[in-house]
C-alpha cells in the first residue's frame, strides 16, 4: 500500500494514496500507527485528502489509532475529510471519537495549543 509520511517535531502526518481504505489498507496503518505510537510519536495527523470510502476495518484502525495516542496524552485527528466519509461517521456517532478538522493548519495549532497546556500543567 502506498502512503507518505511527513514527520515533525510534535506531530507525524500520514497520508494514505489511495480512494478506499479497507481492511488490507487498514492493517498497513495500523502497523505504521503502532511503530509511531512506540517510537514516541504521541500526535498523528491522518490525511484523508484522496480517500472517498472507508471500510468497517478502516473505521477500527482509526479507533485504534485514537486510543493509541490518548492513551500517552495525545492527539490523533483527521484532516481533509470527504462529506461522505463525515457522514458515515455521524450516523455511526463516531464522530465523538474523532477529531476531525479542515487541514493540516488547524490541526498543527490544535496540537500545539494541547502541547503548550500540557506544558503549562507539567503533563507528559
């Protein structure tokens, strides 16, 4: 599966290139999601930009993705959501578990605006 990765101090972005993430997308994320999360990588950026369908186990990846990071204080959103994908996730009331924004800008200041609470707190 073929997908970038562009790494920065406090965040990764991952952008899957391909319309469907489905279970064998799905397994090449998790894997990637699991060696951030290991390797300290507390913020995940997931792109969704080419995406136009997700699957049931793409929807668990991304659930899995959301507890990896909360469980060592961090962030992990989604960012150029298709309208269609947006609405699967409300029906679904998954949209709680997320957070989803319009792009990378917004979700760079989300997780600095967390960092810096977090430091201001003596967090992780």
């Amino acid at each position: 599966m073929k997908y970038t990765i562009d790494k920065h101090e406090r965040y990764v972005v991952i952008e899957p290139l391909r319309e469907v993430i489905d279970g064998h997308a799905a397994n090449y994320l998790k894997g990637e999601f699991m060696l951030r999360n290991t390797a300290g990588q507390r913020n995940i950026v997931l792109d969704l930009n080419q995406v136009n369908e997700i699957t049931e186990e793409g929807l668990r990846m991304g659930l899995l993705a959301h507890r990896l990071c909360h469980t060592v204080g961090g962030d992990f959103i989604i960012i150029n959501i298709k309208p269609q994908i947006e609405q699967m996730l409300k029906v679904l009331h998954l949209d709680k578990h997320f957070t989803i924004l319009k792009s990378l800008a917004a979700a760079e200041d989300f997780i600095f605006g967390n960092e810096l609470k977090r430091d201001l707190i003596g967090g992780q």
